[in-house]
C-alpha cells in the first residue's frame, strides 16, 4: 500500500491529505505536525483571535474527528529531524524512523527575529507566527500599555490595528522610506499610513532600530532617528523565512525556498513541496508566494498529482489584510508595475489598479470587495481595460468583462 507522509501540519498539509482522500487515493497517509493542536488558521491570530473574537476551536480547519473519520493519522507534537533518500524514510523526534512511498514538504515558514546582541532576547519581545505566539502575547495587550511595532508591513500594521482597538498607545518603526514598500504601491501605502495616524498611531517611516534596551523585560528603544522611547512590550514584523532545514540538508533547496517544477515535484520524484516553504513558476518566474491561496492551491495541485494526475499549477495570486474597518483585498502580483491608477468610490472605498505599461496586472481594493472581483477575473482573463476607463466613474465596472 502507498503511503504517503506530509511533514507541516499547517494550511498546505491539510489541504493536501484532504485532497487525497477527496481525489480518490486509499493509501496510507500521515500528516505530522511539531504543534500539540491539528492544522488552523494563521491569519487571524494577529486579527480576531488576539482581539479575542475568535476561541482557539474556530481557528482549526476542521474538528480533529475528521482525520480519524479520513483515515489519515495525525502525528502532532512531533518533530522530524531527517530524511533519509536513499531508504525513503524519516527519521522523527525519538528517534523513530517513518518509510514513505511519496513525502511532502509543507514546512511553511518562520518570522525574522530580532539579534539577540540588539535586545532580540528580551522578554516582551514578541514575533507572530504561530498560535503559541498569539498565547504568549494577548496579556501584554491591555489597555494603557506602550507597544512599539518594529516594521511596517502587513503583519506590524495588522498588530498595530489590534493595539489600538484594545487602547494601547503604539508606535510603529519602518527602517524603509514608506510602510508596506516591499509590497503595495506609494499610493496603498499612505492609504493605510492615514488609516493608522487617524487612530492614533504614531508612524515613524525612515527609521530604524538601533538597540531595545531593558535588564531582563523590554524597557525602551534608541532609534537610528536619536529617539528613545520608552515602552512595555514589541512586536516585531519584518518579514518571514521558508523553513527549508530539512530539505537544505538533502539538497533540495535553493536561494529562496524549495525548488519544485510545474507539478510540485522536487528534483527527487517522490519529494513534494507546497506553501510558504515552496518556489513555484509565475510568468515565467521563479518566485515564492507567502499566501493562503497558494498554499491551498499548490498542495492540492500535488494531492491531485500524487493521486495520478498530471496537473500543472498554474498561481493565481490574491492576498487579504483587516485593519480596523478597513478590508483590502489584492489581486494578481504588482511585480515590475510602471504606473498605478486609483478608482475612487464613495467614502474610503478606493482601488488602485496596477500597470506594466497596457497590461493589467494587480489591484488593491481598499473596502471595494465588487472592484476586487472585477479584477481578479480581468487579470485572470488576461484582459486589460484602458486606464481612462478604470478612473472614470461613469464606467460601468462589469461590463469591462465582456470586453
């Protein structure tokens, strides 16, 4: 009987045994997982559940009956430190050895920390990755507490937005020139720089951290600016890693991930690899996509694979943040954008439609969900309405798919 082992109990390797089951395979399957509790959601740990609006069962993707149900073992608490090609077989956490006839890597990835010689091990200093994370952080969030966000992209504003709403007084460090400039164009990024500074929060673009200062708990921060500020805890947020140890150690990584082809193959024909850990080709680029989407997607291209298929994956991008009232919504990559054109709705609803020259390629839509819809299905049509269009606000949005 072909068995199959998924190392990465997070949204990939659920959507991968799922998959299998869902495509027919009866083979063994087991999913392995290094957390005590079965796969969840991770981005409304640094949204609804640390605000406390979600309990920590309604962040699991399903009840932990359904893998028994499935027939899929669940090992949680479980590392592996090991993979042995030549046998096909893993080595686990006791020293266990596993035999696979077909593994998949979905290790995801891991937040950036801060060095330790700059206060990185400092109580009070929190990354956001992982439930464990979110746990050890939700009491420092109480009202009348001093946070300070080092970084200002997606996750820093995301916990910032918390902050706020839980009535701390926060300040956020961008060591680049504006917030969110890795991903979203000048114009998204004073969107949300107004969105932030009208709550309260203090946005300091341009300026890095020198050192977090404190005995043994974060007391303070001296900034590259000269300021020190005084504060309770930090949150750090500048960007994640693909866990790629155990495929680094059988060469099958490369710069900026797990290098895979156009199935989710590996250069080993019974090594499979999906989610944030994965590189994947868009456009004709190599790239590595840091989403939901693509995590599902991926892995259920290679569930879809393992199961006998031939299917090529093929990315459709889309991405999501809440901050505040605000939901942005993204379609498509904005990778090598020449111009950006902004549709403006009623109140703060807005999109900003990104150009290579006369190709659509990207939307963000700021409280603009019909927009988002509109361009999704434009960019994965490969259609790209005249910018004149886009900006005026007779046009009537829907009718540019018939185009």
């Amino acid at each position: 009987m072909t068995h199959v082992v998924v190392i990465g109990a997070g949204q990939a390797g659920a959507s991968c045994v799922a998959k299998l089951r869902a495509e027919g395979f009866d083979g063994q399957i087991t999913l392995i997982g290094a957390e005590p509790v079965p796969p969840y959601q991770r981005p409304p740990l640094s949204k609804a559940y640390l605000l406390g609006d979600m309990a920590e069962e309604r962040l699991y993707l399903r009840p932990e009956a359904f893998y028994a149900e499935h027939d899929i073992t669940l090992r949680l608490n479980t590392r592996v430190f090991e993979i042995a090609r030549g046998e096909k077989a893993i080595v686990l956490s006791g020293g266990e050895i596993l035999n696979y006839d077909e593994l998949v890597l979905t290790t995801g990835s891991y937040p950036r920390s801060l060095p330790n010689n700059i206060g990185g091990n400092l109580k009070g200093v929190f990354t956001v990755r992982d439930l464990a994370d979110a746990d050890a952080m939700a009491p420092a969030f109480t009202a009348g507490k001093r946070l300070l966000v080092i970084g200002g992209g997606y996750i820093g504003l995301e916990a910032a937005a918390v902050a706020t709403k839980l009535g701390l007084q926060v300040a956020v460090v961008e060591m680049a020139d504006r917030i969110l400039q890795r991903v979203a164009a000048p114009e998204t990024s004073d969107y949300f720089r107004e969105l932030h500074r009208s709550h309260g929060v203090d946005i300091r673009e341009g300026v890095g951290l020198v050192r977090l200062t404190g005995e043994d708990h974060v007391a303070g921060a001296e900034l590259t600016d000269g300021t020190r500020l005084d504060i309770d805890f930090a949150v750090v947020g500048v960007g994640i890693i693909p866990a790629t140890g155990l495929a680094d150690m059988v060469g099958l990584s490369g710069d900026n991930g797990i290098i895979t082809d156009d199935y989710g193959r590996t250069s080993d024909p019974h090594i499979w690899a999906a989610g944030d850990c994965a590189t994947c080709n868009f456009e004709g680029q190599t790239i590595r996509l840091e989403s939901v989407g693509n995590a599902i997607d991926q892995a259920e291209v290679v569930a879809v694979n393992i199961a006998g298929g031939e299917q090529p994956y093929v990315p459709k991008p889309w991405f999501w943040s809440d901050q505040y009232d605000c939901k942005l919504q993204i379609a498509g990559l904005n990778l090598g954008y020449t111009d950006v054109y902004v549709r403006k709705g009623d109140g703060d609803v807005v999109s900003h439609w990104y150009y290579n020259k006369d190709r659509l390629i990207a939307v963000d839509a700021m409280n603009d969900a019909r927009n988002y819809m509109i361009g999704k299905r434009l960019i994965e049509a490969g259609k790209s309405p005249a910018p004149a269009l886009i900006t005026d606000p007779a046009t009537d949005m829907k009718g540019l798919l018939k185009g």
